[in-house]
C-alpha cells in the first residue's frame, strides 16, 4: 500500500510538472505536446552543456520548487483547464503515458533477458552528479565516454530532480517516451489538421505499431493458443520484427512455407524495433531517442509549412534543423538518415523561396555549440564502423518490409509540393536503396554482420514510412488506404496485450525493478545492505559476456563495478585486451586459482572495497568459498546473508568488506 501510494503521488507530481512545462512554452510554440518536448530537449541539453563545465550533484531540492511553480502557471491558466479544447491535446500524451505505466506496473523486473541492464547501465552513469564524461560504472578506472546518450542522461537528470531510486527512475522514464512518442504524432495530425478519429489512429499505430511484415505473420508463422499464453504470444512478437533470417527457419504457416521455402541457409538476419517491440522487451534504448527527434523534427516542418506566425515559424525552423547534430548524441546510428530529413526539407524551403536562413543558422549553431563538450570525446573515443559492400545481397522477402511504400508514394504524387513529404520519402528512398548494397561493419560477422545497419536504420524508416501515410489521411479519396496501413501495423497490439495480461505478474508493483532476484530473502537482505554502504568498487564474478546476472547488485545499489557485461564493452570499445585480462583476473581470483600474494595484489591494485558471493557462486564453486575468505581475510570482514552447510555444498551468500 505504500509502495503505491508513493508510485501516485510520483506521478502525479510528474504530470502537474509536465503539463505545466507544456503549457509555459506553448506561449512560442503552437502547440502543447510538441512545446513540452522541446522544453524537455532544452532543459536537457543546456544542462548537459552545464555539466561538462561543472557536475551539479544531488538536484534532489529542485523538484519542490518547479512543482511549486508548475502549480502557480495551472492555477494562472485555469479557466483553460475547465475546457474540453485543452485536455484533447493533452489526451493522447496522458493515454499513451498511463499505457506505459501499466506495463510497468505489472511488469516492472529490469533484468538480463533483453538490454534493459544495459540502459540501466547508461542511466547509472550519468546519476553521478559528476563533471562529465562520468566514470564508468561497469569499469572501474575508465570514463563512460564512448556511447552517445544524451537520451539517458536526459533519463537520469529526470530521476536525480524527482530524488528517485534507479530502478524507479527507469521505470517511471517509460512513460514519459511513451506519452511524448503518442503526443508527438498528435501534434503532427493537429498540423495536418486531421479530425480527432484519424488523429488518433496514427498515435496509437506510432505508439502501438509493428512494422509492414506484422498483420502478415500469423499466415507466416502459426501460433496456437497466443491469446492464452503469454509465452506464445511473445514468438509473434519477437517474430514480427525479426522476420528476416532471425525467424525465417520457423516459418511454419501455409504464406511461411511458401514464401521462406528454400530460402538460402543462414539467412542474414535483417530486425526491425518498434516503441510496442522494445515496450514489450522494457528497453530504453537509443532508437526510441531517434524516434522522438523524428517525430518531432516532422512536427515542427508541418507546423512551419502550417503558416505559424513568423515568431513561431524561426523558432520551429531553428529546432528542425538542431535536431540533427542532436542526433549524433541520441543516436549516432541514423545520424546520416536524419541530417538527410532535415536538409532535404531545409532544401526544399529553400527553393520555394520560404526558408528563413536565420534561423536555420541559428538552430544549427546553438546545437552545435551545446554539443561541443561532448563532441570533443566521443569524437575520439567513439568506434568508426567501415563502410561495407553488401556480400550476397538481400533475401527479397524484406520486401514484406516495405509493401507501405506502395501508399505512401501515391501520396506523394498529390502531396508533391508539401515539402516535409518530398523529405520523408526521399530520405526511405535513399536509406533503403544505400542498406541493399552497403552496410557498416562494426565487428558483428556471419548473419549478424548487417544486424545494426539494418535494426537502426530501417527501424527509423520505418517510422518515417507511417508518419508519410499519416499525411495521407489528409486526403479525401485516399485517406481509407491510409487508415488501412494503420490498421494493418495496429495487429500487433493484441498479442502485446496478450502477452501483458498472460505473464506473470509475481512482481506487480514493485517498480524498483530488482524484485526478479530481490524475491528471495538472501538477495533482498543483500541489495538492501549495499544499498546502503559507501561507494566502492564492487566485484562480481564474471559469466558469460552479456545477458548476464553479473553486476546486477552493483547497477542496483549504484555502486561502480570492476567489470561488467564484457561482451558489451568489447563491442563499444573495439575489443581491447585489457578487458580479457580483467575477465580471466577476476575469474582466477573466484575460482581460487591465485596465489596469497597474487589475490592480495589483485584485490588492493584495483582498489576493490566489496566482494560479493552469489547463488551463482554456490553452485558453480562450492568449497572454493574458502579460498576465496583466506585470500579477503587480512582486510576484509564477512557479511553473510545466508550461511549453512546441507547437500554437500556450503551455501553462503553475502558479501566482504573492506576493514578501513
């Protein structure tokens, strides 16, 4: 009762402050949904900016002062909040945001199946309060400075304002991108001017949405009983968007057999992410972050082409273009894909003599500039993926992709002078023409060689595709083929809440996210004990190199590690030997394969002030516990959390303290 008590008065304190921030820079943008998110970006980015220069530490006394401010600016504008003209816009934000709560709520674990420990990983860094880059919480000694994530410092200023935990902070984030994907395709539809019906539509296929291969799955793959069983239903989930060499040897419906059938073995495997795929999955990742831009960027072109007020107009101009070196820090990935919508438009105004190069200049600069501390490391510490020529090309079942296009370019054709439509498909055109031939190669081999190109880039195509065939509704004798895409990419909403209300729900409201290893007493008794120690840097053993329980203590009491998801971190830093070492270190050092002397070298070298000893370690390790407890005996004091002795095995959990 508490726990919920704390999650809605949370919630409502996020929502007067989000609502209130939408409504102050609404005064300079026309629209609410639309004005919150930039506000959001601005905040952000200028602290970001800030907090290159000097950290800014615990912001934890902020959130009294704007809650109190927001409440002033709805009091000021409360004859507005009596009418039914202002809660329309605020609608599809407030749907999709307690959509996503929902899913949190009964599905709050951040756990090791997917990459939420890995956004776990970046939000964890940037709540240091620390002069950035940040030190890196799953490498101790280093600086998180190779990974564009502006969205999860975004993520993480949002929790140290509102004072909450990390697993709170990442769960209570969900939906804040869910209502601002959902408000943001709202407000490109109130620039279309659609009637509220198709307005909706398109949010709900932005938020709730798979891609063109969706609503033909069921006739590719069969699924008996997925609207019983959550399992099943989350086949179709992982199929529909990993179509393309992931699931095509399981294709076992009568449309699969004939169009997978002897298709070349190993398929490369081409995905596709969707906000419903990585809500379903939980993962905060960067795509979500370029959709956001996308959308907005797309927002903003419309209500320029709108005709605002020539205030408005330089503003939203100077915005569409600062969207693209922003990109470079959300999502480097469709860095190119997103310079390309924006210059495109930007070209296009251009020639019809309606471009306003002021603020153009003005945006790119500003962006620019509060991108430059940044910039000036990952630049250098970033990997430069080489440009690679396509060997054996495309299975041309990725078509299934793409059968969309096949409305969105009659659109085209009656739309030919909006330019934020010439952006949209010259920018698909070009992506997908460049993915058929080229991809970049970065380390991944076999199937997977093209797996990023294709998961990044067609992803936020995709996106790009159903904001096209939005603008299609727009059009009296084409607005029902238009609706039908929607319709279409809106089956894969009932096996999403299928697989919603069929899990499992043994951790329902415990939205600190760690309840999947906190629900026995030994770990429970454990995290809390961390949770309350000094920082230090925590050892763990290793595992396996990703999707693994390691670090799962340290990530949860915000405690840096000595190593992490290694797999990962080879990936992002170009696989350096070093990591190896550390690996087989501290591997050594578990498996009791270390001398005295070694241990002690180790142990102290690294600085190390927290041993832990896991269930993983009693099974796979037993007796080498003892070892383990002489090498830590001199300076270090056991904590235990479960101690005994019964099948043979000494079951002991807990962890060792450095003595100071």
């Amino acid at each position: 009762m508490i726990t919920l008590i704390y999650l809605s008065l949370s919630v409502v304190i996020v929502l007067t402050n989000l609502i209130a921030l939408g409504v102050l820079v609404q005064k300079v943008v026309p629209e609410r949904n639309l004005a919150r998110f930039i506000g959001i970006i601005g905040i952000s980015l200028v602290l970001f900016f800030v907090e290159h220069i000097i950290g800014l530490g615990d912001l934890a006394w902020v959130w009294p002062l704007i809650t109190a401010l927001s409440v002033y600016i709805l009091w000021r504008h409360q004859d507005q909040l009596l009418t039914a003209k202002f809660w329309w816009p605020e609608a599809a934000f407030l749907l999709a945001f307690i959509y996503a709560l929902a899913w949190r709520f009964l599905l709050p674990d951040i756990n090791p199946v997917a990459e939420e420990m890995t956004d776990l990983y970046f939000v964890a860094n940037y709540r240091q309060g620390v002069t950035l880059p940040p030190p890196d919480v799953w490498l101790s000694g280093y600086n998180f400075d190779f990974y564009y994530a502006f969205q999860h410092y975004a993520i993480a200023l949002y929790g140290r304002i509102f004072d909450f935990n990390i697993g709170v902070n990442y769960n209570l984030a969900w939906p804040i991108v869910a209502g601002s994907l959902a408000g943001l395709a709202w407000s490109i539809g109130s620039a279309l001017q659609l009637k509220k019906r198709w307005n909706g539509l398109f949010a709900a296929a932005v938020l709730l949405g798979g891609s063109g291969i969706t609503v033909l799955s069921l006739a590719i793959w069969n699924f008996d009983g997925w609207a019983t069983n959550a399992s099943v239903a989350s086949q179709y989930l992982w199929a529909s968007v990993r179509a393309i060499g992931g699931f095509a040897d399981r294709a076992n419906g009568p449309l699969g057999e004939l169009l997978f059938a002897g298709a070349s073995s190993p398929m490369p495997i081409l995905p596709i992410e969707t906000t419903a795929y990585l809500l379903f999955n939980g993962d905060l990742h960067p795509p979500l972050g370029g959709f956001l831009l996308a959308l907005s960027a797309a927002a903003a072109m419309l209500w320029v082409q709108q005709g605002v007020d020539k205030k408005a107009s330089m503003g939203l101009t100077a915005y569409a273009t600062a969207s693209a070196p922003l990109m470079i820090a959300v999502n480097a990935w469709v860095f190119p894909l997103h310079a390309l919508f924006v210059l495109v438009w930007l070209a296009v105004r251009a020639v019809q003599k309606q471009l306003n190069y002021v603020a153009v200049l003005a945006g790119g600069a500003i962006a620019i500039g509060l991108l430059l501390p940044f910039l000036g490391y990952f630049a250098g510490s970033s990997l430069s993926p080489a440009l690679t020529a396509v060997q054996g090309g495309t299975p041309w079942q990725a078509v299934l992709q793409w059968w969309p296009l096949l409305v969105l370019l009659p659109i085209l054709i009656w739309h030919y002078r909006n330019s934020a439509l010439i952006a949209v498909v010259a920018t698909i055109l070009v992506g997908l023409i460049f993915t058929l031939f080229f991809y970049f190669s970065d380390g991944m081999g076999g199937q997977y060689a093209r797996f990023n190109t294709a998961l990044k880039w067609w992803s936020y195509l995709n996106l790009l595709m159903v904001i096209g065939v939005a603008i299609g509704l727009t059009l009296p004798r084409y607005k029902w083929a238009s609706a039908a895409v929607m319709v279409a990419l809106l089956s894969y909403l009932p096996f999403s809440i299928s697989f919603l209300l069929n899990s499992d729900h043994n951790s329902r409201g415990v939205i600190a996210g760690h309840h999947w290893f906190t629900q026995d007493a030994s770990n429970r008794d454990l995290q809390n004990y961390l949770d309350e120690l000094p920082k230090g840097i925590v050892l763990e053993a290793p595992t396996t190199g990703a999707y693994t329980f390691t670090t799962r203590y340290a990530l949860f009491a915000e405690l840096p590690s000595y190593i992490g998801w290694h797999g990962h971190q080879g990936g992002w830093l170009g696989r350096p030997n070093f990591l190896n070492m550390r690996v087989q270190k501290a591997t050594r050092f578990y498996n009791g394969e270390m001398s005295a002397v070694e241990a002690k070298q180790f142990i102290d070298g690294e600085n190390i002030d927290y041993v832990i000893w896991a269930p993983e370690d009693v099974q796979a390790r037993d007796k080498k516990w003892l070892v383990v407890d002489d090498y830590l005996a001199e300076d270090f004091a056991w904590v235990p959390f479960f101690d005994s002795e019964f099948g043979g095995k000494l079951h002991k959990v807990g962890v060792w303290q450095r003595v100071r």
